[in-house]
C-alpha cells in the first residue's frame, strides 16, 4: 500500500503513481490507444462501438428526447 495515497495500486492523482492514466472506451471498455475516437469532452467512444450505434442510442447518450409538437 502506498504510504502517500493509501490505495494499491497507487490513485492516477498519487505523485507516486509510475502507470500513464489510461483511456476506456464507455461501451466495450476498451483501453483506447492511438486511434480515433468520438468524445463529448467526458467520455470516449471507439469508432468500432459508435459505427454499431443506431440514432436513437445516440441520442439516449445525449439526454436528447423526441416529442410531438
């Protein structure tokens, strides 16, 4: 255990921690590695799991609801 962050592994925030903080994919939870992604800012999606999503997946991500007006 570490003696700085009390966690083993160390947390990514630890001055001690030695491991690159990794990238996953929200879908498939893929460590994502030099390559493309789709992003809102927060979270990342591979281009394999965003090609499989349909419109309304999408748009579910989004909080995007559909009406009648």
């Amino acid at each position: 255990m570490c003696e700085e962050c009390r966690q083993s592994p160390c947390d990514t925030r630890c001055p001690n921690n030695t491991e690159e903080e990794k990238t996953y994919c929200k879908i498939c939870d893929k460590v994502l590695e030099d390559e493309e992604v789709y992003t809102d800012g927060f979270d990342y999606i591979c281009e394999n799991c965003f090609e499989s999503m349909t419109p309304v997946d999408i748009a579910e991500m989004f909080n995007i609801s559909k009406e009648a007006v």
